[in-house]
C-alpha cells in the first residue's frame, strides 16, 4: 500500500493497534460474518461500503455520538 506506515511501538505497548484491531472487529462482525460473500469483488465492495459507513455515518460513543467525519468537522468549526 503506497503512503502506509508500520506502527512500532515500545516492546510490551498493547495499545499501538488497538483503533485499528478495534475497526477490524466491528468490519468482521458487521460485515463479513453476516454475509454470504461468494466472490473477492463482492467482499472488495462490501468492505468500501462499510469503511464509507463508518467513517460519515456510524455514531461512535467515544465522539459524542457522532461519526468520525462528523467529529472532525465539528473541531474544525
């Protein structure tokens, strides 16, 4: 992936991935473990689906109840 960089963190450091582990279990659950998804383009587009829904429409506790781009354009106001 062009433009992606590890994370490294101190030895030992459990929170380093915990957003992204986080993202990845509600992609699982949400998404992949309820669909029958026969092909990877189906799964490809499903996954865009979901990473657009998360990011402009699925309210998270943590902001207040709003989605991340919700959030974000909030601070920028």
């Amino acid at each position: 992936m062009v433009g992606a960089q590890i994370s490294m963190s101190r030895r030992g450091n459990g929170y380093a991935n915990a957003s992204m582990e986080s993202f990845f279990s509600h992609l699982k659950t949400e998404v992949l473990y309820s669909s029958d998804i026969r092909s990877v383009e189906e799964a490809h587009s499903r996954i865009k689906e979901y990473i657009y829904f998360h990011n402009n429409k699925r309210p998270q506790r943590k902001l207040n109840k709003l989605a991340p781009i919700q959030y974000r354009l909030q601070l920028v106001r």
